[in-house]
C-alpha cells in the first residue's frame, strides 16, 4: 500500500561552527556574533585528526542535505497536487455504473501460496455469486503449496464447482519459479478469457464487480485497477490505524494520482487485464518483485491506457500488527526502488509519456526514499553532533523553508480527512500510531532500499493473512536497540549544548521504543 512522506524537525542539522586552521590542522572556538548561533551552539574541544579534510568533508555532507531536502521538497508539491486533484473529484457526483450488453469471456485468475484454507474457500464462493453468465466466466486456482496442501484444497474446488457450478480449473505448480508473477503466467497458457482479472485470495467484492468494471475495457482501456479498502478494521488496534491511512493513501495516491497525472499505477488484486495486452508486453515480469507495478508500467510504456475506477471497491486485509506491516513494508520498498532502477531511464526517453506523466513516474516509484531520508537525517545529526560542521545559517534557513511547506502540506491533508467524513480527534491516535510505525520501519526498509539498489535479491515472502497474520510475530530487538542508541545521543547532545538536536533524536527514539515495547503493536 502507498507511505505519507515525513520529514525532519526544524533543528535536525543545527550544530556548532568552528573555524579550520589548515596549517596547524587544530580547531579553535568561534566567537559567534549572530544570537541564534549563540543559543545553540556550546563549544567543546574537537579531536585533532590530521588525516581527514574537514572543509572537503563539510561541502560533501551539505551537498547531500541540500539534494535531500529538494526532493522532499519536490514530494510535498507532488502529494499537495495529488490531495487537490482528489479534493475536486470528491466535490463531483462521481460515475454512474453503465449497464452491460456484450459479455466477453472473463477468467479469474487467484495465485495461493500457503494460505488460510477457510480464506481460498471464502473467495471461490463470492465468485460463484458473481452477477454474470456462468457460460462466459471461469476462475483458474493456481497454487504453489505443498502436495498435501494441495490436495486439501483440490477437495474444495471439487466441493464448490459442485455446489455451484460455477466452472474452476485447479492447476499446482510443483515448481515455483517466478513466485506469483509465475504462477500468473503458468495460469494464463490454460485460460480462455478475452479479459484476465487478478484476485488475492484475501479480496472481498460485491456481487456487481464485473459489470461495473468491464464496461471500461470494452470501451478502449487496456487495464482497470479500483480502489482499496480495509476489510479487517476492527480486528485489532493496528488494523484500525492502517485501514484510515489505508483509505486516506487511496484516495491520495490512487484517486488524485490518477486524475492528475492520467497515468495511475495497476495494483495485484481486483484489476482486469486484456488478454491482448498481457501477451504484447510479453506476460508477467517473473523476476520483478512487484509484478503489479512492472505491468502497469510496462502498459503505460508500451502506449496502454489504464483506468482507475472509484465505484467498484474491494476489501483487502491490511496487516494486523507491526511485525507483519515490516514485512509487507519491507517488500513495497524493495519492489519500488527496484522498479526505478529498471525503468528509469525508459520512463525519461518513452514518447508515449509527456513531461508532467515522466515526472510524476519518476518521484511516484521513488517514493519510498522519504523513509530512508529520516534515517539519513538522522545520521546526518549524529555526525553534526559529533564534528561540528559549519554552514549553520544555511540549514537553518532550508529546515525552515520546508517546516512551512510541512505546514501548508498538513492544512490540505486535513481537509482531505474532514471532506472523507473523518473526525480529527478520532483519528490523532491512529496518526501517532501509524507515524511511530512508519519511522521504526525505516530501519530495517533501509537494507532493503540498499539491496534493490545494489540488485542483491530480496526472497519473496506472503503476508501473512487471516489468523495467521494476526499471531504472526517477529523480533523487535533492533528497533529496541536503536531507540536506546538515539536516547543516548540525543542526551549526548543535549550536555554539549545542541538543544533542538538533542531533542530532535530523543524525539525519535520514542518511535522505536514505542514500537518495541507495546505488546499489542
């Protein structure tokens, strides 16, 4: 699911400004003349180390803030477009479902890989409840279980395709090759449908979902995504928090994504492929971790439309406690910056995209960099703290631009939720707890973003869903440890005289602790 980008206090990179007498290679204190250095900044005596260039090192680390701080700059602008597009859609009377009077031939295609048997029992049923002609409609269950498991499911088809008589083709897979994205394709060479709809085997529809979305690939779309809700919100107090900003992202990254760049991304479940489109951009990308995102750019690359649809929504599970939003998390950043990577540069030459559409691919896959930024900042601090850079004039007057940008981005996202018919003061406790979450997930999502940026491989693993999602469990000793790491500096800086730095890091820390202490988290 799409990430609400946060960004640095004010005091991040304040620090003391020393003088360097390269001759002698020792440091001496400053007489500050300006105030504000004055109530900031303590001397203390710094270490003498012949071998590094500071002034080399200084530009080196301001270059990096200031590239930093532009790009979430430019992602605020980009989010501030986004929530005004969808603003002015919620403020229209919407579409109006269009009745069908050609039905195309549709396969229903659902990849399940140890699932939940109750869960895979639950989604052939809505399919049998479909509102549409038994002859023109099949659904293709392709696992990659194991052979027990697979025959324990191959009883259910039997049992519902009796029942029902809704026509379902089980396929196992012995060899996983590719994960879902293989067993998509693996799925595809035994359907027979002119239109291909994906389902995850947690998706909940109504019974008028083809009927509402067929009509716009009829109508020259290539593809139709539609928008997400949580189906388990009330499950536990981390769902109930995810499903607000669960709601809150789709309408932002999906609604106002879509009207504003016309180029929304495809999402795995609840889209609808032409069977023509599949094959001309040459199937699923089996060595893609987001096989979603690749398609639906591949699509768009390619001169495809896609459609994003607003009226036909599915339910989804969001994760029921943090240990499986890391995982999940973990698997968004990997797939996102590894989609940059691929296609960077054929998004910047493709001639099927204007400028505006380039741009907005570009930040849109580059998204999840603001999470790493916060580990970055922090970082940036710590060696602030310890080698008192100059230069503070400069970060103080960007930390200060982009806390007002902060301000007026935060003015339009709440009345983004009033007009969602949200109530501030009930959801202040889902933002603390969603926030708390999102900056202790930077941690391990910065080895991720490293791996896909070194294409080192990430193994691709489930969320895990139903019970299982619910009493699944991991460790949180190292967002314990860095949370006491962060305290021990921020009280570091606090005794050398950093105030807003040491209360920036101790302000942090309360995230990761929070996260690894709270045992319903």
């Amino acid at each position: 699911m799409p990430h609400i980008e946060g960004y640095s206090d004010i005091g991040v990179f304040l620090h003391e400004a020393t003088r360097v007498d390269m001759d002698s290679i020792y440091f001496y204190n400053i007489d500050f003349v300006n105030q504000v250095e004055k109530i900031f900044i303590k001397y203390s005596p710094r270490i003498n180390l012949f071998f590094i260039n500071w002034n080399l090192l200084c530009y080196m680390l301001l270059i990096a803030y200031l590239a930093s701080a532009l790009y979430a700059a430019i992602i605020m602008v980009l989010q501030m477009m986004y929530i005004r597009s969808a603003s002015k859609i919620m403020e229209s009377n919407g579409s109006k479902k269009i009745k069908l009077t050609y039905f195309p031939k549709i396969t229903i295609q659902i990849p399940v890989r140890e699932e939940p048997l109750d869960i895979i029992k639950r989604i052939l049923l809505l399919c049998s409840k479909l509102k549409y002609p038994k002859d023109k409609l099949e659904v293709i269950l392709v696992s990659d279980d194991s052979e027990e498991m697979a025959i324990r499911i191959k009883k259910i088809v039997k049992e519902i395709t009796t029942k029902t008589g809704l026509k379902i083709i089980f396929l196992h897979r012995k060899d996983r090759k590719g994960f879902k994205a293989g067993a998509l394709n693996y799925a595809l060479k035994f359907s027979s449908g002119e239109y291909i709809v994906v389902f995850d085997v947690d998706t909940v529809f109504k019974e008028d979902f083809l009927e509402r979305v067929i009509p716009y690939v009829l109508n020259g779309y290539d593809a139709v995504v539609v928008r997400w809700t949580a189906g388990n919100a009330d499950l536990t107090p981390t769902s109930r928090a995810l499903s607000f900003v669960f709601d809150v992202m789709a309408e932002i990254v999906q609604n106002g994504r879509a009207k504003w760049s016309g180029t929304p991304a495809l999402v795995g479940s609840g889209c609808i492929l032409s069977r023509e489109i599949i094959e001309k951009v040459g199937g699923w990308n089996e060595k893609s971790i987001a096989e979603d995102s690749d398609m639906g750019l591949r699509i768009i690359l390619a001169g495809g439309k896609i459609k994003f649809i607003d009226d036909a929504r599915i339910l989804v599970e969001v994760p029921y406690n943090y240990a499986s939003f890391k995982k999940q998390q973990i698997r968004w950043i990997y797939g996102s910056v590894e989609m940059l990577r691929r296609y960077a540069l054929r998004i910047i030459s493709c001639n099927n995209l204007n400028l505006k559409q380039k741009i907005d691919n570009l930040l849109y896959y580059g998204q999840y960099l603001s999470i790493i930024l916060n580990i970055v900042a922090i970082a940036f601090t710590t060696l602030f703290i310890i080698f008192r850079f100059p230069f503070i004039k400069t970060l103080i007057f960007v930390q200060t631009f982009l806390f007002i940008m902060l301000i007026f981005y935060a003015c339009g996202l709440f009345k983004l939720i009033k007009k969602m018919k949200y109530g501030i003061r009930e959801i202040l406790p889902y933002l603390g707890r969603v926030t708390a979450m999102g900056l202790a997930v930077s941690l391990p999502g910065l080895l991720a973003f490293l791996k896909a940026v070194f294409n080192m491989g990430l193994y691709w693993e489930v969320t895990p869903k139903g019970l299982q999602g619910f009493s699944f469990k991991s460790s949180k000793v190292q967002e314990f440890v860095f949370g006491l790491t962060l305290i021990f500096m921020g009280l570091l800086a606090l005794s050398g005289g950093y105030s807003l730095l040491g209360v920036y890091l101790i302000l942090n820390s309360s995230a990761f602790i929070y996260v690894a202490l709270r045992r319903n988290l």
